[in-house]
C-alpha cells in the first residue's frame, strides 16, 4: 500500500471515532435536556413558577455526585408580558444556582439553593437528586405590578455549571461538551390575577 492510500485510511478511522465519540455524548445530553413545568402563577408583583428537569438520573452525573466532586446548576428564568401582534416585553429576569455534594464523614449529600445558608441534607442520593432537580414555588420579583387578565410567559433552562474536570480532558471536545449542559428553554404562559 502506499502512503496516500495510508494515511486516508487513517484520517477515515480517526473522523469515524469521533463522530461516533460525539454522538455518544450528544445522547447522553439528550436524556436531560428538558424541563417540565409543573404550574405557574403571577400575581401583583410576583411570578411564582415550579418546574423540575426530565431524566436527570443519567448514569455519569450520578456518578460524579456520588464521587464528592460538587455539582451546580444555575437556573435562569425569564417572565414577559405577551402582547398580541407586538413584541413580548420582558418584565423580570433572574438567575439562581442549586448546588449538591456528597460529605463523606457524615455520609450525607448537602443540596444549596442560591447562596443561602439553608442547606438540606440527605441520607439517600435519589432523594437528594429528587430536590436538587426541581423547584417547588420558586418566586421571581417583576419590574411592574402585573394587570389582572394580560397575559404573560415565563420561561426556564438550565445551565451546567463548570465541573473541575481534571488536566488534559478540558480540552478533548467530546469529554468537556458532556460538562457543558444547557437545556432548551421551557415556557408556560399564564393569566395575571
């Protein structure tokens, strides 16, 4: 064989990896790139809205929680009033990160919400992943005091915050792509009271 023939064979082998690598992680993202609203409201001056992420129990993230290494996902919310046959006014935006790790020398797993000194502790990972995946009445202050009747969307995703992945391994796209999540936005749009 001579060296062309070579070192396409080579180049064919090494784009085939990849591709496949990369789509390996492509699904991985897929079983958590959703968020299911579960309700929201707006009222005054308040927009209170709970959600959770769908199928966040894949295998490799559990793993990393159960290793120590702290896990966070920041939340960004964003709530407009919609109006008809014109551009959605945004009328508050916001962020907040929801943090968990494991703590060998009591054997708990301590889930942080914001930076609030309010930490939950838990026995058990599937409960603690439970909590750390959703939110129950989380409150978002509007700019302006909602109209009674208008219409107005609120939506959410979340963003995988950086993980310390270790040395040579941030640089190798399909490895640090799988630390990267961010999910699509997910809206419901509700009437004020």
């Amino acid at each position: 064989m001579n060296s062309v023939v070579k070192t396409k064979t080579v180049v064919f082998f090494v784009f085939s990896l990849a591709i496949f690598l990369s789509s390996r992680t492509f699904s991985q993202q897929d079983e958590i790139q959703r968020i299911l609203i579960e309700k929201g409201n707006i009222e005054r001056d308040v927009a209170t809205l709970s959600f959770r992420l769908m199928n966040p129990h894949s295998p490799e993230l559990m793993e990393v929680m159960k290793s120590g290494i702290e896990v966070r996902f920041e939340y960004e919310v964003v709530v407009k009033r919609v109006h008809k046959n014109w551009f959605n006014v945004p009328v508050a935006k916001g962020s907040i990160v929801k943090s968990i790790h494991y703590e060998p020398l009591s054997n708990e797993y301590i889930v942080t919400q914001g930076n609030s000194s309010a930490k939950k502790f838990f026995k058990d990972l599937k409960m603690a992943a439970k909590d750390f995946f959703s939110f129950h009445d989380l409150e978002v202050r509007l700019s302006e005091v909602s109209v009674s009747g208008k219409k107005y969307e609120i939506s959410v995703r979340a963003q995988l915050d950086d993980l310390d992945v270790v040395g040579i391994f941030k640089f190798i796209p399909f490895i640090s792509n799988w630390f990267r999540l961010k999910t699509d936005w997910a809206r419901i749009r509700v009437d004020a009271r």
